[in-house]
C-alpha cells in the first residue's frame, strides 16, 4: 500500500472514529410531567379594571407532594412567576381531601400578558408549569378564563347591565385584598379602593355592548 493511501485511511478512520463518539453522546433524559389540577379563584378577568393579586390553586396527581414543588420554578404561560412577597401555602380550598398549593400571581402582569397577545375578550388559556425540589419531574396544569375589555362589565358577559351594578354592590366600600373585594370592579381612582367613583363610572357605561 502507498504511503499516502495509507495516509488517507488513517485519516478516514479517525474521522469515523470521531464521528461515532458524537453520536455516542447519551441521550438527553426527558423529566416526566405530572399532570397538575390548576385553578385560579376567579373565572372571569375584565382588562380594564385593576387588582393587585390573582389568587390560583395547584393540586398534583398520585405519588406527588405539593410541598415537594419549588415555589421559585413556577411559571405562568413561561414568563409569569408568582407574586415575590406572597409565598404559596398549603390547604384543600376545593375540600376533597387533596393537598393543594395556594399560589398567588401579580394580576397586573397576567392583565399585560393577555394584552400583550392582542386578546381584548372570550377565553383565555393560562398554563402553569413548575419542578420540584426532590422528585426528578416536571407539573403543567392549564385553566381557562373569561376575559372582558369593557368597562363596568363586572361578570365579563361582554354588557354592562343591572347584573353588573347588583354583582358591584356587593364589593362597595372595599379595600384591594378585602373579603368582599371585587377585582373586576375596579374602574376609576382610587385604584385600591371599589367606591363611589367606581359606581358611577359603571353607571356611565351602563347598556354598552363590546359588540
Ligand atoms: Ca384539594
Ligand atoms: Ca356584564
Ligand atoms: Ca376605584
């Protein structure tokens, strides 16, 4: 054999060899998702009116923990995290005898998020997605909200009528975080506060459609 054949399949034979410890890499290991139960407190989020918080629940499948989930992995449609002063707790809001994680979101950023994806009414998918601190796995849960970019439309029903003023009334002379504290009623300075302002801010748009 020629010196330089010799040359050239030494070559070839250490680009092969090369190539092969390439593909030998292992394969990157897919964590398993545990499907999570994921509800937030209100169903329906009217753009127009401002609240602070967005109160949500997880609950997780057999064989996981709540308490196991890493409160910092939390992410709402992969770029909300939870509120930053309000760390999730632990409880059964639903009562059926399952663990879930009190989490609460900024609902400023959630009302930004819908915005910012051109969405002004009808429903909204928010997916939750988070890992744990000890189990090698990943939880995603979605949940659905009504949405309304009507001002006055408490109930997000795309009118402002009777049922919106009764529903408000309900909420009057709250603070943001109170009780009986109506987050979608909330339309007119002072904006921690549901008052009188908010009332006949309502009032003026009383028989708007969003049609
Ligand atoms: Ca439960
Ligand atoms: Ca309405
Ligand atoms: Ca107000």
């Amino acid at each position: 054999m020629k010196r330089s054949t010799l040359t050239l399949l030494t070559f070839a034979i250490a680009i092969a060899a090369l190539s092969s410890s390439v593909t030998a890499k292992p394969a990157k290991t897919t964590l398993p998702i545990a499907e999570a139960s994921f509800d937030f407190l209100y169903i329906c989020l009217n753009l127009k009116s401002q609240s602070s918080l967005a109160p949500a629940y997880v609950e997780l499948p057999e064989g996981y923990d709540v308490s196991d989930i890493n409160p910092s992995s939390i992410l709402l449609n992969g770029s909300i995290p939870i509120h930053p002063s309000i760390y999730p707790t632990i409880g059964d809001y639903d009562n059926d005898t399952i663990p879930d994680l009190h989490v609460v979101f900024n609902r400023t950023e959630i009302v930004e998020y819908i915005q910012s994806e051109g969405i002004t009414h009808g429903t909204v998918n928010l997916r939750i997605q988070g890992s744990f601190a000890r189990t090698p796995a990943t939880f995603e849960g979605n949940d659905n909200l009504t949405v309304s970019s009507l001002v006055g439309d408490v109930n997000c029903d795309e009118i402002v009528n009777l049922l919106d003023i009764v529903i408000a009334s309900d909420s009057f002379d709250t603070a943001d975080g109170d009780e009986n504290w109506n987050h979608n009623a909330n339309f007119a300075p002072h904006w921690n506060r549901n008052d009188i302002f908010d009332f006949v801010t309502l009032i003026a748009y009383y028989g708007e459609t969003l049609a």
